[in-house]
C-alpha cells in the first residue's frame, strides 16, 4: 500500500504571508509557503484526498496564511467545498489544537501533514501527541540537499549560508522552545 494512499486530509502548515503592494492584492505567500502549497495541492489531488486543509494565520495587518493558500489551492483547480480554512493558529502547536477542534478525537483518520522538511521532526511529534489515535503522515516538502565538495567560496559568507542559517537555528529555538514549554502541557 502506497503510504499516501487513502488520506482523509492533507494538512498544509502556514509558513509566512508578506505584504503585496505591487498589484495591491493584500498578501502573498513567501517561499516556504509557496512550496508546502503547491506541493500539498499535489498530493490532495494525486492520492484524491477527502478535505485539504489550509492552517496559520498572519502576524502583521494582511490577509492570513492559510487565506491566502486557499486561493492559491482554487487557482490551481481545489473545488472550494473541499478546502478547510484554519486561521486561529499562529503557530506549530497551535496548528495541532485548532486542527483537533475540526478533526474530533476517535476518527481513525489518516491525516497527511505538509512542511518544510526542516520543519516536520518537530511537526510530527505535536501531532502524533495530539492525535494519537490517527495516522499522521508526514509529507515533508522544500528538502534542501547538496553534494559535499568544498572550494575556496564555500568559506566566504554568503546570503544563501546565511538564510540557510537563519533557517536552521529558528527550527532549533522552536525545538527547544517546545521541549520546555509545551512538555509541560502534555
């Protein structure tokens, strides 16, 4: 059995909106985002998932996350009474408690999570907790991988090492910042 076969939902998390003033069309979705999206509306339609799930709301004035993806998720052909928007949640472990609030326990679902590959340790581990009695199926998406040959550029600092950084250590405070506040609350 394909391990995407007979998911019930594809859950996409919200990686970030940023303001749109070109065309005046209120947000956009950043890089992360974009690739969960597009990827996650993949896999619905591939494996024809029941429901696609778009979570994560905006920390500044614009149009959130998961609002933003599910216009994207219609551009790209998702019939409308099909996608769930979720805009309570600003973050990981609050995408696993306002999902819970949709999916009520004792369902059996298999649920398809979407991130950044980055991102899905962390991801799986608050679902798995919140969901226990569910599938959670991780889908994770953005892989970034390089082939190990070192030159004399590879020690001048750059803006890709740099993000790349960046990106590594908010995932790391996220991981720590889970283990000593949320563990608790388990």
């Amino acid at each position: 059995k394909r391990p995407l076969a007979a998911l019930d939902a594809v859950i996409i998390l919200g990686g970030g909106v940023r303001p749109c003033n070109v065309f005046a069309c209120g947000a956009e979705a950043s890089g992360s985002t974009y690739s969960r999206l597009v990827s996650g509306v993949y896999i619905f339609k591939e494996n024809n998932a029941k429901l696609l799930v778009m979570q994560g709301t905006s920390r500044v004035d614009i149009e959130s996350d998961a609002v933003v993806m599910a216009g994207l998720a219609q551009q790209l052909g998702v019939p409308r009474d099909r996608i769930i928007v979720e805009t309570s949640s600003r973050n990981t472990f609050e995408h696993a408690i306002e999902l819970r609030k949709i999916f009520p326990a004792s369902k059996k679902m298999r649920l398809g999570i979407v991130t950044s590959a980055m991102h899905m340790w962390r991801s799986e581990i608050v679902f798995k907790r919140k969901f226990p009695e569910d599938v959670i199926v991780p889908i994770p998406v953005d892989c970034r991988y390089a082939v190990l040959k070192y030159d004399i550029e590879d020690f001048v600092p750059s803006l890709e090492a740099f993000a790349a950084s960046n990106d590594a250590f908010h995932e790391l405070i996220g991981i720590v910042w889970y283990l000593l506040k949320h563990e608790k609350a388990n």
